[in-house]
C-alpha cells in the first residue's frame, strides 16, 4: 500500500469542498465502508496521493426514511445490512430489500454501504491482478478474450466484457430508483438528481469509470419513487454455491406498476440489463404461468457468449421466470392476507 493523505470531511458539503480544491490531476480516492477499497489499495490497483472517508458522516447520511410524498429515502452510508432489515424497504421494495441480504457475508453486509455497493470496481480477475494491464488498465488487450472468460458477460459488453458487480443495481433500476448527487459548483455545494438508469456507463472507453459520476461528484441519498413501491417485486440470483457467492444471474423483477413493468438482470452485462421485449409481453397483461413462461423464453435473445460462459445464458430464462412467480405470488399472499 502506497502511503497517502487522509482526509475526513465533517459533512458531505465539506467532501465536496475538499474534492473541489486539490491539485489538479490529483489521485484522491474516497472510501466508505472500505470494502473495496482496501482490497483495491492491497493489490495497488489504485495508488492515490489522498484517501477521503465519508464514514465520519454515517449518521443522518446512513439515514432510510420516508418523505411525505411516499418516497423512501435511502442514505448513501446506510449499510447493506440496514437496507435488507429496514421494514419500510421490506413492505414497498422487497426487491431490494433482498438484493442486499443477498450480498456477500454478515460481516461485509454490516460494513458495506449503499454507495460503495454502486460504485465499487468490476471483479473481472484481469483487472484485479497487478499482473495484467488489459485495456481497462490502459494496455492494449482484454485479457478476458482468449483467457479465462466463465464470470464475464454474455451480452451489452463492447471492448471489455465486464459484468457489472452490484446486487443492489438490478434491484434499484426495477424499482425506478434515483439518485441525488452532491458536488462543489461555482457558488457552493450543488445537488443534481439522475435516474438509475443514466448512472451505469457501457464501456465503450474501457479506461472510463463504470458509472457517470463527474469528478468530485458524491452519492448522497437514493431515492425510491412511490410509483415502484408495493409487494409486488423480487429478487433471485444463481449462484454456484448456497453460502455467500457472487451470482452467475440475478434478475429483479418489479411487477407493481402493472402498465409498465421493470425486469432487470445483473451479472451479465457491463451495466444493469433491462428486459425490454419481456417487459412488453407482460406490460397491462396476466400474469399466469404460460405468459411467465412465455416472456422468460424472450429473456437472452441475441445474448452472446464468449468461449467459456455459454452456461450463462441457459440460466436467464429459469432466473427470469422464477423472479416473477415470486414477485406474482407476493402480491397474491398479501391480498390472501389482507
Ligand atoms: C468476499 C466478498 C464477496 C462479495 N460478494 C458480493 C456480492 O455478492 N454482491 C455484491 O454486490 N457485492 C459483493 N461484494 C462487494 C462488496 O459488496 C462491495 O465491495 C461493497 O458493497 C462496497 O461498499 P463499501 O461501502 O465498502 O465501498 P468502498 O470500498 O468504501 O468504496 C467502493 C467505491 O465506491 C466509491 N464510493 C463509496 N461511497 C461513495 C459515495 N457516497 N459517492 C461516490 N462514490 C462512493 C469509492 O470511491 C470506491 O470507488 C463482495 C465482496 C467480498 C470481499
Ligand atoms: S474484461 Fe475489461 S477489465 Fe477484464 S481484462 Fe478485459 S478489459 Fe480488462
């Protein structure tokens, strides 16, 4: 590990300030739970001249609540495992509530942080060695290509084939998240909000960030709209092994807005993965076995495996069907219950 400066901000308007005033070209990384970026420090895939942790500000930035308006607020410092236990995020977004019960460990859930989660580099194994400079490291090749490509993606990918790493994203995209970001602007802090969706960048320059951040740009709170909320969504992943593992599919399905259904795979692409033509086949229809059945069969149509993860795309259908009979079925058993 290269030594650095620390730097812990009071407040989030404070982060945004110190951002603001280094040097240009200055290497700062900022940390939160750490999770990844101690792994990231340890293999001195980022050597930063500055550290700035917002753990400091865990508190009202680790706040879950709900406005007013119905709109459930998540802070960016909240941990994984207050998001997976938090009633309000059980009762209206279950999908999310179980992408993140289903990351990792206990002990990384209770460290882990919503916007670490979201932020966190790819876990492509090219990347993570200091051995390799693939393209995304500013070589010349994807190693990933001729190599070792079984946990890479199986479409959306362009010259990097990395999927992208987070539970939480497929969930939040199905459930029509936003995302308010604060930054040092000409006349103090500003504050822009963004649709998940216009988060998540498709490698096209494999260099750039996997998100759409500016620089000096925070995750501050996540913002989950009342027209998403409801029993009605779920979240399943496969894995190779029961315990903790990182999933080979994930798919969240969000069936609460019955006009404009939201089915979201993980672990396949770069960026989450809408389900456009599964969408439509469910948009304002039933939702009995055979149209299930029917829509999942449209799920990795046109998908593109590489020369180990075939095994990839016979997993989507099964991961997609079973993800909308949960999220059917919820809404049976509380209208049973109710
Ligand atoms: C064994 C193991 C298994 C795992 N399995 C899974 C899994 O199945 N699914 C899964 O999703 N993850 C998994 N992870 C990854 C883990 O969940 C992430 O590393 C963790 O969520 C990152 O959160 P953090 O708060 O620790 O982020 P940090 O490590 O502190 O930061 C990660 C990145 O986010 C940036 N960042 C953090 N907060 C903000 C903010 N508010 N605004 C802007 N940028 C920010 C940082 O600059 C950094 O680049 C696993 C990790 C391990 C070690
Ligand atoms: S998939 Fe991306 S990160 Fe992995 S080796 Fe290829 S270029 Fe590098």
């Amino acid at each position: 590990m290269n030594r650095f400066a620390y730097l812990v901000p009071q407040s989030f308007e404070a982060a945004a300030k110190l951002l603001a005033g280094l040097p240009p070209r200055s290497s700062v990384l900022v940390k939160a739970g750490g999770i990844d970026v101690l792994d990231r420090l340890k293999e001195r895939i980022d050597t930063p001249q500055q550290v700035l942790n917002l753990l400091a500000l865990r508190g009202e930035a680790a706040r879950i609540g709900a406005t007013a308006g119905g709109v459930v607020e998540i802070g960016a410092l909240a941990t994984l495992a207050e998001v997976a236990e938090h009633e309000l995020v059980r009762a209206r977004f279950p999908a999310v509530a179980a992408a993140a019960g289903h990351t990792a460990t206990p002990q990384i859930r209770n460290a882990a942080t919503v916007g670490g989660n979201l932020c966190q580099k790819p876990r492509c194994w090219y990347f993570r060695s200091r051995d390799y400079r693939c393209l995304k490291k500013g070589g010349s090749m994807c190693y990933a290509v001729a190599g070792d490509n079984r946990y890479h993606a199986v479409v959306g990918a362009g010259a990097c084939h990395i999927v992208h790493p987070s539970n939480l994203a497929p969930a939040l995209v199905a459930c029509g998240a936003r995302i308010r970001l604060v930054a040092e602007g000409a006349g103090g802090s500003a504050s822009r909000v963004i649709p998940i969706d216009a988060f998540f960048r498709v490698p096209v320059d494999p260099r750039q960030d996997e998100h759409t951040l500016r620089p000096g740009e925070l995750i501050r709170v996540i913002e989950l709209p009342a027209a998403g909320a409801g029993p009605q969504s779920a979240y399943v992943e496969l894995r190779e092994k029961q315990s903790f593992d990182w999933p080979l599919v994930s798919c969240a399905a969000n069936l609460n807005d019955r006009a404009h259904p939201r089915v979201v795979l993980g672990a396949v692409a770069p960026i989450p993965w809408r389900l456009r033509a599964v969408e439509r086949v469910l948009a304002g229809g039933g939702l009995d076995d055979r149209t299930i059945s029917r829509a999942a069969a449209l799920a990795a149509e046109g998908f593109e495996p590489m020369s180990r993860n075939a095994y990839k795309v016979r997993l989507v259908a099964p991961a997609v069907a079973d993800a909308l009979r949960q999220a059917r079925d919820r809404g049976k058993e509380d209208s049973d219950n109710g």
